[in-house]
C-alpha cells in the first residue's frame, strides 16, 4: 500500500491522501458517507493499480479516516472542496473518477469543475440523497428536530447511528445535480446491485435517465448489497476502470 500523507486543505484541514505513482490518467478513488480509503474497494484498486503501472490516489475528506476535522461538522459541499483540493494538489493531468455511494455524487460535482476527467465509474452511486434519501423521508417531527436542535439521530444498519445535521441538509440543496442538465462527455460505467436497500436500483435507473452522454452505461448485478466488495464485484470494478479508459 502506498504511504499515507497529509496535505492543508480548505479552511486548514488536514487531509490525508495516499498517492500511487504510474502511468496516467489518474485513478482517484471517492469514498462514501462515513466511509474512509481503506475500505475494501479503494484498498483493491489501489492493489490493482499497482500491478497495472496505474497512478492512482485514495484521500480521506474532513472528518472522515485519518483526516482532520469531525464528521457531524462537515456538509457535501465541504467534502466535494476537500477531494477537489487533494485531486488538484497531488493528481494533476487527466484523471479518471471512481465514485463509491456519496462518493459517486461528489465525483459528479468534480466532473463539472475539474478538467481532464477521461471516464467515470458510479458504484451505488447516490446523489442528491440527503434531499432524495434523507429529508423525503423524514416524519414531520423529525423536520421540527433538525430545524430546531440542529441535528437528529438515524439508526444505521451499519453501526452507530447516523447524525444528520441542518446544515447537511441545507448545505446539500445547494450540491444537487439531478435538478438541472447533467452532461459528461467522457464515458460512465453505473454498477449497482439489486439487493441494496442504501441505494436501490431505483436511484441507479433515475442517474441513468437523467445523464447526458455518448457512452454512459448501467450495469445491475443480482444479489449483490450496497457494499459491493464481493471479489467478483471487484472484478467487475476494474474491468469498469479500464473501459472508461483512453
């Protein structure tokens, strides 16, 4: 594994990255809510990068991993800036994304102000879902809490609850990307599995529908949860990589 290194990002935050030297473009790795880049996928694909002669960068946003910063402070705006500083910093040239769950929303804010994406690959790819996920789901009361305590607690199925904020939810109304035009020019691979009940299938038809491309395609695997780290799905991950390749 490559070492862990640290860079000043946006508001001082000290963000962690991990940077493989190769042959571009870039693979940089996006990781999702609550989640770190040493999970399964980005720890695999750097694995495979390297055997590949790939350049390839995992970051840790604030308040996630080894990153400074704690995570109920921070919004998808302030996530989005973070990946945007370490990509900028560390990976400069074209570069290909490959968005895990919130990753892949962050990964599509990224593709619309970063130059040089060559390809994007979406894994459970989940935008606009503090809006879409969170807010539309909220009791009443629930709406009350937030807007008056600031916060409220969900049940993860995960682990430890989940505290969402107002100013995640407010911050998010602000990122979303499936209200207006959506266009990429490089190719998109979606990769979704129809037992994720995080993400569901849905949500994979509606990205789908709404992107504006020559090659953006969706791939849906049988049986396969919201993790997606089975080694045949992460198979089918590089394999995605490559496609999307120049």
């Amino acid at each position: 594994m490559a070492d862990v290194q640290y860079l000043e990002g946006p508001g001082g935050r000290r963000l962690a990255y991990a940077l493989t030297a190769g042959a571009g473009p870039c693979v940089v790795f996006l990781s999702g809510y609550k989640s770190d880049m040493d999970g399964t996928k980005a720890v695999h694909l750097e694995a495979w990068a390297a055997a590949s002669g790939r350049a390839f960068l995992r970051l840790d946003y604030s308040g996630h991993g080894r990153s400074e910063g704690l995570f109920e402070q921070g919004c998808i705006g302030d996530w989005a800036a973070d990946a945007e500083a370490v990509i900028t910093a560390v990976a400069p040239g074209d570069r290909v994304i490959v968005g895990s769950s919130m990753g892949g929303w962050i990964g599509l804010l990224l593709c619309q102000r970063l130059s040089g994406i060559t390809g994007f690959v979406g894994i459970a790819a989940a935008p606009d879902f503090t809006e879409d996920g969170f807010w539309a789901t909220f009791t009443e009361a629930q709406r009350k809490t937030i807007m008056s305590d600031g916060q409220v607690a969900l049940p993860s199925e995960y682990g430890e609850d989940y505290i969402i904020t107002r100013k995640l939810i407010e911050d998010g109304r602000q990122q979303l990307v499936l209200r207006d035009s959506l266009a990429l020019s490089c190719p998109v691979r979606l990769l979704q599995g129809t037992e994720d009940t995080a993400v569901t299938r849905d949500r994979a038809l509606a990205l789908l529908d709404h992107l504006q491309g020559p090659d953006v395609r969706l791939t849906l695997v049988k049986g396969v949860d919201h993790r997606f780290s089975e080694p045949d799905c992460l198979r089918l991950i590089e394999e995605m990589v490559q496609e999307v390749m120049p």
